[in-house]
C-alpha cells in the first residue's frame, strides 16, 4: 500500500508548528526512513498515517484514500504500529499482547492464541515465552513481541517509531538484520522513524531527512544521499563533512585497512576488492 | 471473659450486621468514585475543584453529617439508609481522590500503545487504564474499608445498630469486657477485611506479584 502526504502541516494548540508543509510519496512495499534529530517532526509524521496525529492543513493518503475520512480506531487496527519502549501492555502475557488486535477484531481465543504463537517463531522468540508478562523479558526480547504484536492483524503497513533505540548495540544489529529478514518475507510498506544515521542507511530503501519543522533537507536513496549531498546540513548530518565516511585504505602489517579520515580503522578491505578493476588499492600501492 | 463467652451470639450477630452496613458504602463509594477520579483525573482545571471539594467532605464530624443529611435526603435520622449514605460520602471523599491519582499514575507510553493498537477510548478504559491503575485504587480501598468499618460504629448514637451497640452499652452498664469486646471485635473485622481486600488484589493483578527479582544472597 502506498502512502503520500500531501501539504501537511501540524500546529499543535501551544503554537509549536510541529510540521510546516510536508509532502512526500512512499511507494508500496518500499522501507521508508524518516531521520532526523528530536523535533524534527518525524515522529509526528508517522502519526498522521494512522491519525493519532490529525494534521492541521493538507492530506494524507493510503492508496489515494484520504486517511481522514476513515475511521481512526478501523485504521489502526489495520496498520501495525511499533514504539521505543515497546508498548507492551505490562498486565498481558506475551502471547495476550501479540493476540491484542486480533481479539480487538472479534478472533475467538483459541485462534488468536495459535497465531500469536506463530508470529513468535516468525520474529524469532521461543514459544516457552508465551505465558510470560512483558516485564519478565530482556529489552531486545520486549521489542521482539512489539513488532510480532504489529504484525498480528497482517497489516499492509508497519509504522515504526524508533523502535531499536532503547536497546543496546548489539542486541539493536540483531534486531535489525531479524528486520530486513522479516521484510523480505513479508513484503509490508515500511515507515521507519530514527535518529540514527547508520541506522537509516541500512534499512531505507528511501531515505528521507528532515529538518526542523518537517523540512526536507533531502529524499532519495541512501547512496544517492552519500554520494550528493544536497547541502552542508546534509553533509555534516550523515558525516560526509566530518570525514567520518570518506575512507582511505592503508596497509597495514600487509593486510589493507580501510580507515576514516582521522586514521580510525573502519574495517578491512575485502580479497574481491583487492582484485577488482578501479578497486581502491590501485592508487595505494606506495611500495 | 465470662460476658464474652455468653454473650457471643449477640456478639457475632451485631458483627455480621456491622460487616453488612460497612460493605455496602465501600462498594457505593467506589462506584461513584470512579467516574468522578476519572474526571479529575482527565480534565486538568477540574482536578483542584473537584478534589478539593471532596476532600472537604471528609472534615464533616460524623455525627453532624447523620443529623444533617435527613433535611437534605428526606430519609430518617435514625434509619439505617440514613448511616449508609453518610458513610458512602465519606468514602467517596478518600476514593475519588484515589481514582485521580491511579489514572495518572498509568504510563502514557502504553495508553498510546493502546490507542495505536486500535482501542477506542471507552474500550480503553476498561481493558488498559482500569486495570494498570488497580494497584493505587486497590492502595485507597483498603484505606476507605478500614475507615468505613470503624466510622458504622458511630451510627449507633442515632440507633443503628453495629458493634458500636457494645460501646454504649457496655459504657452504661460498666461493663469493661462488653466495651473492650467491641472494640477488638470491629479491628478484627477492619483486619479481615484489609486481608481479603489484598488477597483479592493479588488474585486479580497477578502482573503486579512479577517483576522484582528475588534479593541475591550474599556470597559466603
């Protein structure tokens, strides 16, 4: 299902313009990703497509439907949606929360029960987790249940509100690549929110960076963003102006390092590379 | 104990009456509790007036709300309905006040989950918001049922009968035990009841009994 704002604008009754005038085109089955810093306004974005957030001027459409004329809690149900902090409802087993829209949509229990079980292998949690409250799990495994919950009703569209950030790093890589396994799988309209660069480069198809205000400082794909930045704020944001992502190769001990500006080892040039026509050793070889 | 052990249907009779005239404002106070917290609780510049109002309720002196109400409700001053609808202020007062603060005590993370998931407000309510605020509504419960139980014993200064019977009674008569027997008799009660309250919670709010990890032994 495609997504498009069309002119949103959300002034919130205090007088913050949240939003000044937003318009953009997430295609169906695409990983959209909205960066930016805190009050860029992108989480207030990704609320306009299920209206927990109304906007106060403009449209927002899902497959040319004007979202504002359909029923927000009918909406909801139909659009998974995944939060920092997971959500879980902290008086529900595991399994009760992942059944949650489906029970909301009449399922009976037994049904309900026997597919929350299944999104449970599907996002990579033990089924001996089912009886358990949210509060008896690890961060990484919250989230787990968080995005199996999302998944519940078979949604067309997963919204996911920073969803990794309060995880620790190597739990978050886990639960990022268990993403775009689940993507591939799955085939749902992504909207991603983040304030984490590397992050929204590994998981945008679109890359989207907004600035105060909902401004977009620049859309396209995370290459296109590397190689072109469109201004010295994008630039300095994906750090492309700090040097952090123009690498060099150096060898080092006869293994070619690749290393940032600063000399900090980034990794380790792969065998291909070395090999490969124009690869990055040719003008290197200093001996 | 002589008095006790012959007198101990009397006793038992006037608790069984005492348990039945507490329950009855305990379940009222709360019902009416509830909507009101709620509006306290969701509309901010209510909250002050609302609460305050209620909590001035509380500073009444039993015995004047007893002879006031009548003029107010039409009911007699001596008939039981009278004591029970004295009683049911007074925990509306402690409870109200209660609600407000367990509904704000509940994570707006997880009210806005729940809006996300696909709750209406009303639905809500009772499957989120009702529940999670249980322990601190359960916490100014057990404080409205230990206060109302000790409160019914003051009805009988306008001829309700409760334990409190064996406080004038006895005081007339001089009879110490007869005295000492109600007073033991309505703490007992006051405790059985806060008992079963918290039994009750546990039963019902099996998600509060989780979560904290059982204390480590120090290393030897």
């Amino acid at each position: 299902m495609s997504i498009e704002f069309r002119g949103v604008r959300k002034a919130f009754p205090d007088g913050t313009v949240a939003v000044e005038d937003f318009s953009l085109v997430i295609p169906s089955r695409t990983t959209t990703v909205l960066l930016g810093s805190s009050g860029c306004g992108k989480t207030t974005l990704l609320r306009m497509v299920n209206r927990m957030v109304d906007p106060s001027a403009g449209t927002v459409l899902i497959d040319d439907e004007d979202v504002a004329a359909v029923d927000p809690v009918a909406l909801r149900r139909r659009i998974g949606y995944v939060m920092q902090n997971s959500g879980l409802l902290p008086h529900r087993r595991v399994a009760d929360n992942i059944a949650t829209v489906p029970r909301l949509n009449g399922v009976a229990k037994d049904a309900a029960r026997e597919r929350a079980l299944q999104l449970m292998d599907t996002v990579g949690l033990d089924r001996s987790l089912a009886d358990r409250y949210p509060a008896q799990l690890s961060g990484g495994q919250q989230q787990r249940v968080g995005v199996a919950r999302a998944l519940a009703a078979e949604p067309n569209i997963l919204l996911m509100d920073e969803p990794f950030g309060a995880v620790d790093p190597i739990v978050r890589a886990e639960l990022q690549q268990e993403l775009i396994r689940l993507r591939r799988e799955l085939e749902k309209t992504v909207v991603f929110v983040t304030h984490d660069v590397d992050e929204a480069f590994l998981l945008g198809d679109q890359v989207v960076l907004l600035q105060r205000g909902g401004r977009i400082a620049q859309a396209g794909t995370p290459a296109e963003i590397l190689a072109n930045p469109a201004s010295d704020f994008v630039a300095d944001f994906v750090g492309a102006g700090r040097g952090r992502r123009s690498l060099r190769v150096e060898e080092i001990d006869g293994v070619l390092v690749v290393v940032d500006a600063d000399g900090r080892p980034a990794g380790v040039l792969a065998d291909e590379a070395r090999t490969a026509p124009g690869s990055a050793t040719r003008g290197n070889r200093a001996q | 104990m002589n008095w006790v052990a012959e007198n101990a249907g009397l006793i038992l009779a006037l608790a069984v009456q005492h348990l039945r005239l507490s329950l009855l404002p305990i379940v009222l106070g709360f019902a009416i509790a509830l909507p009101l917290g709620y509006l306290a609780h969701r509309y901010r510049p209510t909250r002050g007036v609302l609460l305050t109002a209620l909590g001035l309720l509380y500073t009444i002196p039993s015995l004047a709300l007893f002879v006031a109400l009548p003029v107010v409700t039409g009911i007699s001053v001596l008939s039981e309905a009278n004591v029970v609808t004295a009683l049911t202020i007074y925990a509306v007062a402690i409870q109200a006040r209660s609600v407000a603060d367990a509904l704000d005590s509940v994570d707006p993370d997880v009210r806005q989950a729940a809006t996300a998931l696909g709750y209406s407000g009303w639905r809500r309510f009772w499957a989120v918001e009702f529940p999670l605020a249980g322990p601190v509504m359960l916490a100014g419960l057990r404080v409205v049922a230990v206060s109302t139980i000790a409160l019914v014993t003051v009805g009988i200064l306008v001829g309700v009968k409760s334990l409190g019977y064996l406080f004038t009674n006895g005081f007339q008569r001089r009879i110490l035990e007869e005295v000492l027997s109600g007073v033991v008799m309505t703490m007992l009660l006051a405790l059985l009841v806060d008992l079963v309250l918290a039994l009750l919670g546990r039963a019902v709010m099996p998600w509060t009994r989780i979560g904290t990890p059982a204390p480590r032994r120090a290393a030897p």
